[in-house]
C-alpha cells in the first residue's frame, strides 16, 4: 500500500526469513455461497494465451462450503473470506530430499478459485494475484556526509532494490554519533527500485559531527520487509565548519555508540547508550558552597526512571487466579492423543496448575463425586497442584471448578474437554507389495518417469484435512460433534507423481480436527536404462545325441544405482511366458530359446535367440532317423552266473551276456557299474583300515578302547554312507534310463 491509500500490484512481495511479511494469504468478499474456494501457487501467469499449460507449484488449500459476505450487524462491517490454512510462505516441496525448500527470488502467482454452489456445469471463477518473493535486502552504496547549500549538513545516499522495490512509504533510519532519527524521503513512482536521497540532519545530530571519523547506521526496508542495515565511519572534515559553535556541555553531550534497535516509529530523536538528561528537584541537607551542593535549585543531573515493578501489587490484582498447565485454560479445550497430560490406557486425565500467592490458604475444587466438589491439595511452597479426574476415549468431559477463600468463592467456572484420541486413518493401496525399509518408509522402484500415488485417508470424526507433499488434497469440514460414535467418512485419493532420476519422497500425512496426525513416507525410485544384452554359452556346438546345457551371463551400465540387480529370463514359447533362470538350463531337442536381462527397476534388455539344432535326431539320446538300430552286446564286468545279471534275459543263453538293443543304454549301464565299483572299492578299503587299527591297538588301555571306539563309529558311519549313496545312485541311474525310454 502506497501513503495514498492505493495498493500497486508490484509491490506485494514476502520474504521466507526472518521478515515482517513472511506469508501470503487472501482477504475477499465472495458474492455467493462456494462449493469449495482453491488457492494454488503458479510459477508463471496462469490461463494465459501465451503460456496455456502453467503448471501449479502448490496447492495452499481447500476450503469447503465457504460463506458469502454479508453485512454483520455485531461487527458493524462486511465479513469477508479467509482462512488461516491458505498461507503461502514462499516454499515448495523437495520431493528429492523430502523437506519444503524456499522458491527461488522472482515473480509468483497467487490463484483463487471457486465454484459457485448449487450450480452445476459452469467453470470455477478465478482470481489471480501477483506477488513476489524477496529474499535480498536492499542495497546501500555512496555514502557521505556533505555541506549543503543552505549551510546544513546532509546525508546523501543511493538506495537500489530490483525486485520488490524501495519501501512504498519512503522511510529510512539514520543514526549519527548515537543519535537515531527516521526520515522520509521521497519516490517518484509508487514502486521504484531505485532512489538518490539527500538528507538534512536535524540539529541535535548537526551538532554531534565533527572533523575525522562520525558513526553512521543506515537502515532501510524494502516492500518485502528486508532489512539493510549498513554501519559506516564518514568523515566530517567537509562539514565540521558548519558545525554551530560553543559545544554542548559535557553533561550534554551525547556518548557515541552503535545502535543495537531497530529504527523507531516516532519522529522524536533518542540519544543511544546515555542516560536521559533534564532537570531533577532535590533538596539534600548538605553545607553552604561546597562541591555538589544544593540550595534547592534545579541542577543538572541524571532523572532517574520509574520501574513498573513498582507496581508489583497492582500487577498481582490482575494476573489470573489460578492457572493451568498444557495449556489447559478455563472453558473449552481439546486433548489429542498426543497431550501428555492423558493417559489412554487408564482412561484419567491429569489437571494441575497453580494458584496466585495470595491464594496460599485457598480452598481448591476440581471435579465432583456424588454431588460433591473434590478438594484438591495445594503445595504451600510451590503454591502447585494435582489431581486425576475419569475421561472415556472420544467423548465430551465437563469438569466444574471452584475457588474459596475466607468463606467466598473467589473463582467459579468450570472446564469443557472435548477428547479425540483417535488416530486418523491413511493406508495406500497395493501396500503389502511395496517393500518396507529400516526406517519405516516404503519405497518402490520403476523405470517409469510418472507414478500414480493412490490410497485412502479419513477420520472417526467428520473434519480432516489430507496433504500430499504440502499440497492438499482433500479437506472435510469438522462438526465439533464429540461423542464415541464415529461419524466420520474415507475419502479417497490418487495424486500423479513426475519423477526423477534417483530417490522421489512422498510425504503424505492426514491432520484431523483436534491435532491428531497420522503420516507415511513413500519413496519412488526412478531409473530408466537399455540393459546390455545377455551373452549364452553352450556345453556343445558339434552334432551330439546328449542334451546341451546353457549357461546365459548378464551385466549392468556403468551408471546403475548402487542398489540395483540384475536377472536372466528366458522363454520356451516364443515370448508368451517367461521363467528365471536359475542354475542351470538343459535342452534334450532341438528348439529356440529366448533370453533378455532384467534388473530390479523392471528394465529390459533386447532379446538374444539362442538356437539349438545339433542334437542328433532331434531329442537328446534317440538316434537319427532312418539310422538301423544295431544290438551290441555288453561285456561284463565280471562272469555272469545263471540267474544273475544279463543271463536271464530274453534272447540269451543261460550264462552268456545278454543283448541290450541301445548303444546309449549300454554306455550308461557301463557308467553305473563303473560308479558301483569304485564305491564298494571305497567299503572295502575302509573296513581294512579299522581292521588294522583294531590290531595294532592295546585294548587293555582305557585311551586305546575310547579310540578304538571312535574308530568303530566313524567306520559304521561311513558304511552307512556308502550305502546310502549307492541306492541313490542306482535310482537315478534307473530315472534316468526311464526318462530316455
């Protein structure tokens, strides 16, 4: 606002520090009643021709069913929109490190939009308001003290801000020598950034310069409330001439220092760091013409200044009779599930306090039973109290309190506590799949630069509010209905996510009406890459009649997150189905097999189409078409008897070896028996070993018998293996001849 009353749309403008204009926030009249009033943040003017896809930096809030204005007779005036929640501070959500980061200096777009009530099928009306976010102070540069030409000293100075402009009202803060006045300067445009001013001291300041070095402080805001505050030494030598004459008394003269406040609001000028200076009466009973003496005169001399302390029993009269603490206050009052003065488990809430000093021999009551006030006791040296009264989970508690002294009830009122202790609710879906972290987060990952973020939130009571990295999503009007039955709802939401490469936070968290919150952390982690493709190596290239055996090997891009893993598919069906590979993969006939890597973050590599077409008759172990299958005969490994091994079998004599019609199932028979051998070989040679153990050793010796003991077990476990391994061996060797025939 300018000093004639006008408001140039330039000059609205915040600063996210420490400033007096920290936030945003709209003050409207609404015509008529609104389904729901919006208030978004835009980077670049929005709905406009040139720029038609400006896109929201954040959603401030969402205010259901607000009011229109009307004239109140109670306030004499309009009522008008606002609602605390719709402050914008100049910050936005890092979705890459979780927190709100200030915005970058610049122009912004404050959006206000509502849909009118009761009418359907008509576009939200919208009003957009500029405003800027400021975060550098204004500068101050080519100062000096200079004689003028009406023979008066003056300050000039050049004072520059680009972006939200020098102070509308033209105000700066000038202190020479200790001594602080505030000056008005003029501007030639309501915002203007830049401005040459030209000072005349006032007199008292005139007569604190002298030759050398002078203290000055300068200090100026701009229209985002930033404040310069510069401290220079500037020599008086061209001004000390002009000076008036006769210097004030050494009582007088002001003490030079730095001003450690901020530039007053009055006009009047305060001499910094020294004691007030004026006459002061006194009358002291001291001897005729002696150093310091008085006969009642008004000398010079230090005024001393009135404490309000002294007014301590003035203040005592109006502080409050009793108070509480948790910032529990006589009428209503929310307790939350997060209020440690309520303990849920055993259902009592915990009132204490103190009372005024005056008050030590009073009488406190707090709570009634049958009828009847409870007396509390009070501390007489602390003055404090405590006491436990029965509250139920969600419900509505009316607690009376009483205050007696001398016979008369100084205080009698009472204390209405409205207890929700109920967590808000807020799940997302398809979380069971999402994987759960050390610190609680939950976090997927994805090869997809856009994510849905879905799931529902609401309360046992009807007033949430529901926010998605700062911006709300939803917000539900609270009753102040407070009983145990629930009357809430669940509202859903699904709020689309842009990613980046690397870790994407979601900071989603539910706010019900009494303080209540509840809050999850989803991380989104994008990585988008093509994968290498998978090389395959065979155990055989050259025509054979064995199953080959595929052994596939993958690798990741340099640039792979730390975090990432890679796997092997592969497919029998041309790409319809896909399996892992695991171990080992053989093949018993002629086929394609597909191949691709995959890593954790569902990339893909391109397909590798290993063929297999060397396998003699196309299935491992069948002969080649055509090809006469010729009975070669199987020589034993050791004579045959009747009854045993081959002799017995179709075609042969008694005694002669007997006619196996594959070359591939003599081979694997020769194979087995070869096995067999080696294993009873291996029996053998260990019951040799115990058997020489044994005789060498003096079993007459406690040692000798333990060892031989030892020995005898080790030798029955061995055996035991050995068998063992041998029906394995013969058992498989049997699936195997089955699975070939």
């Amino acid at each position: 606002m300018t000093p004639q009353g006008t408001i140039d749309p330039a000059n609205i403008a915040i600063a996210p520090g420490v400033s007096a204009f920290r936030e945003a926030r709209p003050f409207l009249n609404l015509f008529r009643n609104a389904k729901t009033v919006t208030s978004t943040i835009f980077a670049s003017q929005p709905d406009c021709p040139t720029q038609p896809s400006a896109q929201a930096l954040a959603t401030v809030n969402i205010t259901p069913k607000a009011t229109k204005s009307y004239y109140s007779y109670s306030l004499r005036g309009f009522t008008h929109y606002q609602d605390s929640q719709a402050r914008w501070r100049g910050q936005v959500y890092n979705a890459k490190t979780g927190l709100d980061d200030p915005v970058p200096d610049g122009q912004y777009y404050y959006q206000v939009s509502a849909q009118p009530m009761g009418v359907s099928n008509i576009s939200p009306q919208k009003l957009t308001l500029p405003v800027k976010v400021d975060s550098q102070a204004p500068t101050i540069n080519n100062s000096q003290l200079v004689p003028g030409s009406d023979n008066q000293v003056h300050f000039k100075t050049t004072l520059a801000d680009a972006l939200s402009g020098l102070d509308a009202f033209g105000r700066i803060g000038l202190t020479v020598n200790g001594v602080f006045e505030i000056y008005s300067f003029h501007l030639d445009q309501s915002h203007q950034v830049t401005a040459d001013v030209d000072l005349t001291l006032t007199k008292v300041q005139q007569e604190t310069v002298k030759a050398g070095a002078n203290q000055v402080r300068v200090m100026v805001y701009d229209n985002a409330g930033n404040l310069a505050d510069v401290q220079a030494d500037l020599s008086g030598d061209q001004v000390a001439s002009l000076v008036a004459p006769g210097s004030p008394k050494d009582s007088d003269q002001p003490q030079t220092g730095q001003n450690k406040a901020d530039p007053a609001k009055s006009g009047e000028p305060t001499k910094v760091d020294q004691p007030k200076v004026g006459p002061v009466g006194s009358k002291s009973p001291t001897k005729d013409n002696q150093p310091g003496s008085s006969n009642g005169s008004r000398q010079p001399g230090t005024q001393p200044v009135k404490s309000e302390n002294d007014k301590t029993a003035a203040k005592k009269a109006e502080d409050p009779l009793v108070v509480f603490d948790h910032h529990i206050r006589l009428g209503s009052n929310t307790i939350s599930a997060q209020n440690s003065s309520y303990n849920l488990k055993k259902q009592e809430l915990t009132i204490s306090g103190r009372v005024r000093s005056d008050c030590r021999q009073a009488t406190l009551l707090i709570g009634e039973k049958d009828g009847q006030g409870q007396t509390v006791a009070i501390d007489p040296q602390s003055l404090t109290f405590t006491t436990t009264i029965p509250a139920p989970p969600n419900a509505k508690v009316s607690v009376p309190i009483r205050l007696q002294q001398d016979g008369q009830d100084k205080l009698v009122g009472g204390l209405q506590f409205y207890l929700d202790t109920t967590l808000p609710e807020l799940s997302l879906f398809e979380e069971k799949s999402f994987e759960r972290l050390y610190n609680g987060y939950y976090q997927i990952k994805t090869n997809q630069d856009h994510y849905k973020l879905t799931g529902q939130a609401g309360d046992n009571y009807d007033g949430y509010r529901i926010f998605i990295n700062g911006n709300m999503v939803a917000r539900k009007n609270f009753s102040m209905t407070f009983n145990q039955k629930n009357n809430g709802s669940v509202t859903q939401f699904a709020v689309p996510m842009a990613l980046t490469t690397g870790d994407n936070y979601a900071d989603i968290r539910v706010y019900d009406a009494s303080g209540n919150f509840s809050s999850k952390t989803f991380n989104v982690r994008y990585y988008q890459a093509d994968l290498p493709k998978p090389t395959v190596q065979r155990s055989e290239t050259k025509p054979t009649q064995y199953p080959i055996l595929l052994i596939p090997r993958a690798t990741l891009p340099k640039d792979v997150p730390a975090d990432d893993a890679v796997k092997i598919e592969y497919s029998e069906d041309q790409g319809q189905t896909w399996s892992e590979y695991q171990y080992q993969l053989s093949i018993y006939q002629n086929t394609t097999i597909l191949f691709r890597s995959v890593d954790s973050y569902g990339n893909h590599s391109p397909v590798v189409a290993e063929k297999i077409a060397n396998i003699k008759g196309g299935r491992a172990g069948v002969p080649a078409p055509n090809q006469p299958r010729t009975p070669t005969p199987v020589k034993p490994s050791q004579p045959t008897n009747p009854g045993h091994g081959t002799g017995n079998q179709p075609g042969s004599q008694p005694g002669q070896p007997g006619v196996v019609n594959s070359t591939t199932r003599n081979k694997h028979c020769q194979h087995g028996q070869s096995r067999l051998r080696h294993r009873v070989g291996c029996r053998h040679a260990c019951l040799r070993i115990g058997h020489a153990i044994r005789h060498q050793l003096h079993l007459h010796n406690r040692n000798a018998r333990r060892l031989y003991h030892q020995g005898t077990h080790l030798i029955h476990r061995i055996n035991h293996q050995i068998r063992r391994n041998t029906r394995h061996l013969i058992h498989g060797g049997l699936g195997w001849l089955r699975r070939i025939y």
